[in-house]
C-alpha cells in the first residue's frame, strides 16, 4: 500500500504547468515530453496507445482522427490531452472552484493513496526522471500548496483567447496570473502565444527558453515544430466538431465551462 512517504518522494519529481483553459497546456506538455532523458514517459499516458498501436510517443498523432469522436462514460479524450488518471486524477485538486486550498491538497494526497497506477508509479520513481503535470490551477496556489517544486507559468493573452473562442469557453479574466509573468525563483514564464506562434524564429527563441530554464540537453526542435505545426492546423481543420463533441460531452455548457455531466 501506497504511504505518505511515497507520495513525497513522487512530488518532489513532479513539474507543474499552469495554463489557462483553452491555452493549449496538454500540447505544450507533449512537446517537453519528447525530451525523454528528462522526462518520464510511458505509452500508456496517451488515450489513443489503445486504439492506435503506433501511437507510443508523446509527439505520435492517431492516424485516424475521427477517434476524436469517443466518449466513453460522458468524457471525453481530446486529441492531445493526456491521461488525466495517471498516474493520478488532478480533476479533483486543481481547479475545483469551490474547494479550499487547504482542503484541496489534502484531497490530492488522499487520491494519489487510493486511485494511482502503482506500478507505473513505481515505474517512474525508478527512472529518476521528471514527471509533467499539466493543471488550471493557478500559479499562485501551487505555490502556496507545493512550495519546492517549478512551475512552468504558460501565459496567454487575454485578448487572443477570448477572440478565439475555443471550444465556446469562457476566458476566465478574473485569473490574472493566466495572463502574465510571475516573478518568483520556482517560476519559468513562458509564452503561450509565442511558443505557439507560427513564426519559427519567434517560437525557437521560446523554445530554447524551455530548454535553457529546464537544463535540457536534448535539442529536438524539428520533431517539436512538426508537433505544433499539425496541432494548430488541426485545431483549424476541426474546430466546429471540436466545438460540437464538447457540448455533447458535457465538459462544459454555456452556464459553467467547467462543468462535467455527472457530477
């Protein structure tokens, strides 16, 4: 059985990206992941390892995009989102608007406990490398809950965003730290808008930030810009069945963006 211990030694070796919803963190997330001699990666972390046998890395696209399509229990898999339950669910941590922040982190520890993968798990711990995780909590609250580790503060423009309308969510304005830098010693700022932009030079120069902040030695910015260059044009290609899959899926609805059908 898994203990406390265990948990804190899982934490120290974890990476947390702050990113507003809608501002392409699961993507970004991928893209570091590629860097696999700092990062933990297991095939099992993308959703479509099991429809999709070719897709085993973090930068593998599904062949078949309608996979898009699935839901299974009223959720559903975006094409680049990773796992959200391993190796444990951060849905009921980050995010949750209506939860304390002392009580939120006490939850978070409690369902690494009860709901994680151990074996991968034990897994990762083995490797002694890095693992990512990606949530809409803010900045300022992952500090105040996990003061030692980095957070990487992926800033979008606000005025972008809510002109994008990605997804018919609503931009949440009133999170200020989704829209600029923070200045603190465990924060890398890095821009959403930049990194993503379909300007190469603009994205390199935002892409050896990454590396240079991280200490990452691996340079594998051709595999990377590739990434991103299919990300954003899928992201024009389907995003009216994007739109349509979501409502459906009840992730959210014009009353609450962050409502989930169910719960």
């Amino acid at each position: 059985m898994l203990n406390h211990k265990i948990y804190n030694l899982f934490l120290e070796n974890c990476i947390f990206i702050s990113y507003a919803p809608g501002a392409m963190g699961h993507a970004f997330t991928r893209t570091l992941y590629a860097h696999d001699k700092i990062f933990y990666w297991n095939s099992v972390l993308s959703p479509w390892s099991q429809w999709d046998n070719n897709c085993k890395t973090p930068l593998d696209w599904p062949d078949q995009t309608e996979l898009n399509d699935i839901h299974i229990n009223y959720t559903k898999e975006g094409i680049v989102n990773l796992k959200s339950t391993i190796p444990f669910s951060m849905g009921s941590f980050f995010g949750n608007e209506d939860t304390k922040r002392d009580i939120s982190y006490k939850n978070m520890k409690e369902d690494f406990i009860k709901n994680c993968v151990k074996p991968l798990v034990g897994d990762f711990l083995k490797s002694g490398k890095k693992l990512i995780i990606p949530t809409h909590e803010t900045v300022d609250n992952i500090l105040i809950n996990c003061p030692n580790n980095i957070i990487i503060n992926l800033y979008a423009n606000y005025d972008i965003m809510k002109k994008e309308n990605r997804l018919g969510r609503n931009v949440l304005e009133y999170k200020e730290s989704y829209w600029k830098k923070i200045n603190h010693t465990n924060v890398i700022n890095i821009s959403k808008n930049k990194y993503f932009s379909k300007n190469f030079d603009i994205f390199k120069s935002e892409y050896e930030k990454v590396l240079k902040k991280l200490n990452i030695g691996q340079y594998k910015i051709n595999a990377v810009r590739a990434f991103l260059l299919r990300y954003l044009e899928r992201l024009e290609q389907y995003s009216e069945i994007d739109r349509q899959i979501a409502l459906e899926a009840g992730i959210w609805d014009s009353k609450n963006v962050l409502s989930r059908k169910g719960t």
